[in-house]
C-alpha cells in the first residue's frame, strides 16, 4: 500500500466561489486567533496552550461565531493541527539550536488551501460520474478529471492559486513492490552548491532558479513596500509576489520527487542524517537556505519508499564528516577541503566521505530493533 497525491482544476460557479473564499478567510483568521492565544498564554503566563484544549475550544468559538458554522467541523480541526504542526517544527528546531523562526501570523496571499482530513468518508467526495466534488457546506463543484482518479481517498485539500481552483486527494494506492536492486546508498545532505551528495560520490545539484526568483521576490517586495498601503498598485505587486513563491515552491517540489524517485528506484535502501538529531554539528548557517527544503524532500522520499517497498532510515550525523570510512580515525575537515585520513592515507571528496559514514550507520541500524523509520505526513504531500 501506498499513497498518491492526484490534482484536479476545479470550476466553481458565483455562490461557490464566494464561499470557497469565505471558508479561506475564515480558516486564515481561526489559524492566526490560535496562533495568537498561543503566544498570549505562554508571555503572560508561561503556559502553553495544547492543540486538544484548542480542539475543544472550537465548539465554543462556533457558538460565538455563527459564520463558522457554515465550515465542516473537521475543516476546522484541520486548521488547529496545521498550526500545532507548525508549533512542533519551530520545537524541534529550537531542540536542536536552529534559528527557530517562531510560527508565523498569515497574511492574505500566504494561506491558500484548507483540508477535510477524512475526504471519502465525510467532508468530501469525488462524483467522477458527474464530473463534479461534492464539498459539505459548499455544494457540487464542478471538477475537470483530466485522469482517473486511482485507489481509496483519505483526504482532499482545496487549494487557491491565483484566481483558479484546485482539490488534490491524496489516496491509498495498491502499489506492487519494486524488485530488489541489491544496492543501498547514504545520502549527505549537501552544502551549496550541492542539494545531496551520495556514497557512489554522485553530485546531485539544487537548481539554480531558486536563486534567480528569490532575488525576483526581494525586488517585488522592495518596491511593493514603498506603494501605497492597499493601493491597487500595491495590491497588484503582493499578487506578482504570491504567483512567484508558488512557482518556487512548484519547482522545488518537482526537483524534490525527481530527486527522491531516482534514489528509490536505484536502490533497496536510503541512508539519510537524522534531521531531528541534526544540531550545530557542521557549519549549518552556510546550509541554512536549503535547510527548509530538506524535512519535504524526506517525506517525500519516505512517501516513495513505502510504496515501493523500500527502506528509507534517519541515522545519527555526528561526526560523519570527522570519522574516516575507512579505518574509524577522526580528524576535522575543512569545509571545502578533501578528506586525507591521517592514519590510514585514504583521500576522497569530504562529503562523500560523510555520506559512506551515513550508509555504515544506515546499515548498521536498519538490523537493530527501533530502527527510527521517518513517520509519513499525508497533507504535506497535497500542500
Ligand atoms: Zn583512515
């Protein structure tokens, strides 16, 4: 069993539009007011507020709020858990000395999709037939099945981009193992210009349009501060901005699945560092702009493991890039200089060095019990 992601343009008439954005602002304004209550509890009184008593807060805030009766309760719930998701990446982040980048209020044009967690079952269903979604408060929606929807929804996310709308079921697919390659590989994740490096000492570089549109966007945003404030002017400008963070985001996820289907094929089993171990150890700060893509690029690549039927595992990265692959000596290593083992002479390229380190431990650990498997996220594969 695996899972698919499967993306349909959807054509909503007047009545639905508006309330597909209505559901949007709403989500949008119930994320931020959690957000904010967390951050009130914990400055006022160091107390954190947990994602059930938020849960539990929603009845309430439905009986206060009329207009949040007209969203699918689990829509809701949704919301909660996406910020709790955010709240439990900002501790690990700060558990392991990354900038932690607290959880951010959203703004108009950054919160674009909202989920019904349980879509085949309640919420949400696909009408194939009649070439329509039916969306619980929303209605029938007419949908454009460009291919067949595949396997059992779990869930469907209802996405904005741009002035089109989209819905993206993510289902379980009886996907047949891949045959045994008799190969495994480490991974180290890389330091630019390099996304991965693998022990076979394969290069696998980060596209270099990222760079390219992150400096489009620092114009956009330079210029869409000095307009006026809600100037069509400016308005137009925050539209630019969104349109280009999504065609970034696209690209990377493409580049992401290219990259994590060409290691799964290949190879029985993928060795990667331990992202939630991961600290200071090496000089993260000049990793620090890849380092948001990497969490994705694991679940994807777990996502592909496991309907392929192959191992993908998290190991210990300490001193991967100080021990020597070859005889266990450790020395540092400057970035950018080549590994020359002080005992043994082995000389070869320092991240690939690492990266045969990963694979040892990789196997070493995937025959010891509690082998720390990455745990799947279904809804980072809709987003
Ligand atoms: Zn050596």
């Amino acid at each position: 069993m695996g899972f698919k992601a499967m993306k349909y343009r959807l054509f909503p008439n007047v009545t639905q539009e508006k309330a597909l954005d209505s559901t949007l602002y709403l989500c949008r304004t119930l994320y931020n007011a959690a957000l904010e209550e967390r951050r009130t509890a914990y400055r006022k009184c160091g107390v954190s507020v947990s994602f059930y008593e938020q849960k539990r807060a929603l009845t309430e805030i439905k009986a206060d709020s009329p207009e949040y009766k007209g969203i699918h309760s689990q829509v809701l719930q949704d919301v909660i858990e996406r910020l709790d998701k955010a709240f439990k990446g900002f501790f690990r982040r700060v558990k392991v000395k990354q900038t932690a980048g607290y959880p951010r209020f959203k703004g108009r044009f950054h919160y674009d999709s909202f989920t019904y967690p349980q879509a085949g079952k309640t919420g949400a269903m696909p009408l194939p037939e009649s070439g329509k979604v039916y969306l619980s408060k929303i209605g029938n929606v007419r949908c454009k099945y460009h291919r067949p929807l595949e396997g059992t929804v779990k869930t469907a996310t209802v996405k904005r981009e741009g002035n089109k709308w989209f819905i993206v079921f993510v289902c379980e697919v009886d996907t047949g193992p891949l045959p045994a390659t008799g190969d495994v590989v480490g991974i180290d994740l890389g330091t630019n210009p390099n996304f991965l490096i693998t022990s076979d000492g394969e290069f696998v570089e980060a596209p270099r349009h990222f760079k390219k549109a992150e400096r489009k966007i620092g114009l956009l945003q330079r210029s869409a501060a000095k307009k006026k404030r809600g100037s069509r002017r400016q308005k137009e400008l925050k539209r630019q901005i969104a349109s280009e963070h999504r065609r970034v985001a696209n690209r990377r996820r493409d580049f992401h699945h290219k990259t994590a289907r060409a290691l799964v094929n290949r190879h029985d089993a993928v060795f990667h560092e331990d992202l939630n171990i991961i600290g200071l150890a090496r000089s993260r700060t000049a990793k620090g702009m890849l380092d948001a893509g990497w969490a994705s690029f694991i679940n994807i690549l777990s996502v592909k493991a496991a309907n392929a039927g192959r191992t993908v595992l998290g190991v210990d990265p300490k001193y991967t890039s100080q021990d020597c692959s070859d005889c266990g000596h450790r020395q540092k290593v400057k970035i950018g200089h080549a590994y020359v083992c002080a005992n043994c002479g082995m000389d070869c390229h320092r991240d690939v060095n690492a990266a045969i380190n990963i694979l040892n431990r990789g196997r070493d650990a995937a025959f010891s019990e509690g082998a720390n498997v990455v745990p799947v996220d279904l809804r980072s594969l809709a987003l």
